[in-house]
C-alpha cells in the first residue's frame, strides 16, 4: 500500500492497519498493538527495529496504538500490552502478549510463517 518501507517498523492508523490486512500479497504482517505509557511496549519497540532489519522485505511491521485506536484493538481482541499479530494474507496465524528479545521474536516468526 505504500505505507511500510521494508526494513522498518511503521506507526499507522487503524484505517492503514486495516487497508495493510486487506493487501494480500503474500507478505506477512507483525502488527504490534502497544500504548505510550507501557514500559514492556516501548521495550518492545526497540527490539522489533532489530527484527525488521533482520526480514527486510519479507515481512511487513506494522505499529498501532491502542489508545489512539481502541475500536481496532477491540475488534483484534487484545487483551494485554504488547501484543503481536502475525498475519498471512490477511488471517492471523498467531499472537504472543509481552515483550520478547530479538532472537526469540526471529524464531517466533520463523516457526510460524508459510512461505
């Protein structure tokens, strides 16, 4: 959509996020649902630089905030603070809640996704 440069983590609206979900070419998608005032989420953040890095172009992050955006966090069902979602074209695949080191999130992504 134009919206994610590979490589990094983009912070979209939940108009962007969902657009992102509907964009079903075959990448996957971490979406991390955070809040500003969550220390493990601004842990997390700093970690997921690193994971972006990692996949370049074969997987999308994604960022939303959970406040700004209480009607997508409810509609996906998160429950705690962070959350990740791992979507393939567009279904989600998993998610894990807390924040996990680098490493860790790597094999997470990698035991999950499809292609």
């Amino acid at each position: 959509t134009g919206k994610i440069t590979p490589g990094q983590v983009a912070d979209l609206s939940a108009d962007d996020v969902s657009a992102e979900l509907e964009h079903r070419d075959g990448t996957p998608m971490l979406l991390d649902v955070y809040a500003t005032w969550c220390g493990p989420c601004k842990l997390m953040a700093a970690e997921l630089k690193g994971v972006s890095a990692h996949y370049t172009d074969r997987v999308r992050f994604v960022k939303l905030d959970s406040d700004k955006y209480p009607e997508l966090s409810g509609k996906l069902q998160v429950q705690g603070l962070p959350t990740l979602l791992l979507f393939e074209n567009g279904k989600e695949v998993d998610r894990l809640e807390g924040a996990l080191p680098k490493d860790q999130l790597i094999q997470w992504i990698d035991s999950k996704r499809k292609n």
